[in-house]
C-alpha cells in the first residue's frame, strides 16, 4: 500500500474509511450497537458523555453511510430501533488492524 | 472487535491509531516518504497544496509518533532528510484494510 505513493484512487479509498469512522462518538455507538439492536435512550445511556443532539446527529451520519439501519417498529406507542448492518459489521477486520496497531504504536511511542 | 463492545482499552488503541493517521496531510507525506528518504522541498513538491507551516507542523509530529526519522547530513552546507521508519511502514497492513474497506464502502453508499 505505502509503495502505491502515487495512486490517488487509493488515498480516496483510505479517506473514505477514515470519514466514515472519524471522530470520537461513532466507533462507540457502533459498539454498543454491535451487543444487539437498540433504542435511542438505551444508546444515550452506553456512550459515556454524549449529548442527545451529537447522538441524533452521529446516528443520522451512521445510517447515510449505510453502518446502522433505522426501524420503526409497529408498536404503541411506536418505538425506533436502531441495528447495526452487514455493512457495519464489514468494519471488524479494519478495527482489528487499527487494535494491533494501535498497540504497537503505544509501545513504541511511549514504552509502554 | 465490534464483539469486544465494552472494552475501554481496545478502544484506546484505536484512537491512537486513528490520530497518528488523522487529517488530510499524513498519510500524503509517508507515502511521498515510502518511495525513498527526501528533503523538505521535494516533500512539499511532492504533497501538492500543502504550506510550508503546515508541512513542518506535520513532520514534526510524524517524527514525535516515531513514523518519520530527521537526519542531518553531514554535509556543506547541512541538509535534512526525512526517512519513513520501521514503525512508519509498519502501517501498511493497516492502510491495507482501510483501502480495501473504503473501495467496498464507496460501492455499497454510492452504488459505483
């Protein structure tokens, strides 16, 4: 990949996975969500430190990029449920590089 | 990983490597640095639109995450080169999974 210097396509590939796990709120919804389906109040509750309005907006941004999937279930009062898709569930193998990774950078930076 | 909901420490690990890689710069200059060690001006050459602040800005804080080395070239007058390190290459299987999760990702939110 490094020896690919040049190639913009692949640099847009890299961009596109980086945007769509970007920021400190999504990959933590997306563990909660990974347990099983739930609702917003429960999601609230799970992510330490997120307020009501940056949750509705990081569901909404999980759902355009087709990672969660938003169900109105036919209850009453009716309920929304929020599951995390396929697609989402295709970011395992990419969270685990990141994991190692990220290990082995924590050793080397800092030794420990 | 998405399974390892509640673990605090494999989600430290993935931020740590999703900062040493954030923004639109970094990746940009280790690839430029991938092909074979440079100077500054031929890294701000190659990494178009980039400042010369901005380019320092970042190389130092490559060099600071041990994915970048400085050397100073014995040279007359002295000059510096950036080498990519071990450490720095060893993102490869990382950006390797982020490419190939991106190319998925563009096909299944935008259909191409």
């Amino acid at each position: 990949m490094l020896s690919n210097a040049g190639c913009p396509k692949t640099m847009l590939s890299i961009k596109d996975a980086l945007d769509a796990v970007e920021g400190r709120w999504k990959l933590l919804i997306l563990f909660a969500l990974a347990e099983k389906p739930k609702r917003f109040s429960q999601i609230a509750k799970e992510v330490h430190g997120i307020t009501d309005k940056t949750l509705s907006k990081e569901l909404k941004s999980l759902e355009v990029n087709k990672l969660i999937r938003r169900t109105v279930l036919d209850t009453f009062p009716s309920t929304i449920e929020y599951a995390i898709t396929p697609h989402g569930l295709s970011l395992e193998k990419v969270l685990d590089e990141l994991h190692f990774w990220g290990l082995a950078h924590r050793k080397e930076v800092i030794g420990k």
